[in-house]
C-alpha cells in the first residue's frame, strides 16, 4: 500500500473516533515504525510500504482507538527535546513542566550544583536539567520500583548516569544530604476531580502520580515541608502546581518560612510553577 494513502485511513479511522489530534497521531506511530522521522513521510508519500510495516502499524492503530496515549504506544515522549523512553509505569513528561526546567537552568547557569527531585517518575526533570548544567548533580526519588528502573536506563541513554542516581523512598524516609535546589512535580489533582480526567489518562496512566488528596495539596506540603530540612541555607526550591493553587500553595511557603523568588505562568496565563527560597537567604538581597 502506498503510504499516504496508508495515513489517511489510520488518520480517518482515529478522527471517527473523536481524537482530535488524529493526522498527528497516525504520522507519529508510522514514523515510529519505520524508524524515520516524520519530514520523511511528506518527502516519500508515494513510496509502497511492506506488509509486515502495515501489520504493526494497523496493530498500532488499534490500541490508539482505544484511547492508549500515543506516547505508550511508540515507547517515547518528547521532553525538553529529549525523546525520553516512557512506560505505563511513569507519568508523561508534561509540557508544562519545561516551564520548571528553563528557570532552573537559567538561574543556575554555568554553576555546580546538588540537586535532589522529588517524585522523580522517568527521571525527566533531573535529567534535562543535568543535560543543562554540565558540572552538577543529582539525585532523584520515587516510591515506584518501576519508575526507579525506567530513570536509572534512562541515565544510561543519555550518559548521565555519572551525574544522576535514582533512589526507590518515599518523601517521608529521605533524609540524605543537603541540596542546592529541590525540584519536584508531586501529585496536584483533588481526589474528587480524578473521575474528569479523560479516558486515556484515568486507563493509561498511573494516578498515584497525580492524586494530590482532598484538596491537591497533601504531597505538595510535604515537599515543601522536607525542603525545609534537605536545602542548604541559600537553597531554592522550584515546584509545580496545579491550576488555581498558587495563592494556598503561596501560603504553605510562606507558613514554612520560604519567600517567594517567582512564579511562572503556562501560555494560559496559570502560574504553574513557584520558585522560592528561604527566608533569611532572600533577605540578605532585600
């Protein structure tokens, strides 16, 4: 069959069932398979593709249909222009959390530092940052065993492993070292408001990496919380939260004795991202 044609029906068959990134969808399962990238596919439109490539691809499709993120189907999610390597056992790097890593990487540009990321999934946040900042470090701490192994092989991928350790603990036991900058996505969404999650997250993805308790704050206050133990005294703390938490999570710093540096907004204009730090480090500035 000829490829164009082979996209087209996928991409009809994916938009019959209300996927809204249908065409999208279909070229990046293909180029997936074919192993090329996706310029590829409008360069060689024409080309005959062979019957085992079809198979898969058909195979591919059909788990689509049923609402698996396409990330989980071709083993990938981009992240910070990484293809980092994913599985059910870990969240989708959002792109939202780039948002974390670009602040961080400026305000530490060209500096050593020791870094610890809490609720670490895949590794994606500490790995894009050690990516940045050559001379650092970092540590990264997850209650999953699976999710551990996915961020040590993927400290291997990209030859980080020098650099960045991964740690099976919750946030509760960890009580190694001191760090210069504390990262962490915890878990933000209200218990209450999980069932309004789409089908491909509430079937797909792991919703212990995204209950955040009654009111979405449980894990946020203990991150910041044991940030108040493990940072230095010049420490920053950067943290994303969820949609309309930056005045309650503003508070919790503030009632734990941190000042904040800035928050980040996503193109929505939500602030999403919180950066802080203590408050008799800020007021050496002031």
């Amino acid at each position: 069959m000829i490829l164009k044609n082979t996209i087209k029906n996928a991409s009809l068959l994916l938009k019959n069932s209300f996927i809204k990134s249908h065409l999208l969808d279909a070229e990046i399962i293909i180029s997936n398979i074919m192993n090329v990238k996706r310029e590829f596919l409008l360069l060689n439109d024409d080309m005959m593709i062979s019957k085992s490539i079809i198979n898969k691809y058909n195979d591919a499709i059909k788990r689509r249909l049923k609402k698996e993120p396409v990330a989980y189907i071709v083993g990938k999610k981009e992240f910070w222009s990484i293809d980092f390597p994913v599985d059910k056992a870990a969240l989708i790097p959002r792109p939202e959390t780039e948002l974390l890593v670009h602040e961080v990487t400026e305000f530490y540009k060209n500096k050593k530092i020791n870094i610890l990321d809490i609720g670490t999934g895949c590794g994606c946040i500490l790995l894009a940052i050690l990516k940045e900042l050559n001379f650092s470090k970092g540590i990264g701490i997850d209650i999953s065993k699976k999710t551990i192994t996915l961020a040590r092989n993927n400290a291997k991928k990209f030859e980080l492993s020098n650099r960045a350790s991964f740690k099976i603990c919750s946030i509760n036991n960890f009580n190694f070292g001191k760090y210069d900058l504390i990262v962490s996505n915890p878990p933000y969404i209200p218990t209450k408001n999980l069932r309004n999650l789409s089908m491909e997250i509430i079937n797909y993805e792991p919703l212990s990496a995204l209950n955040g308790g009654i009111d979405g704050l449980d894990l946020i206050r203990k991150v910041i919380y044991k940030s108040k133990v493990l940072l230095k005294k010049s420490g920053t703390l950067a943290i994303e939260i969820g949609n309309n938490q930056y005045k309650e999570v503003l508070n919790i710093l503030e009632k734990n004795g941190f000042k904040e540096i800035k928050k980040v907004s996503d193109y929505n204009f939500n602030v999403r991202c919180i950066i802080s730090t203590k408050w008799f480090f800020f007021k050496l500035f002031e």
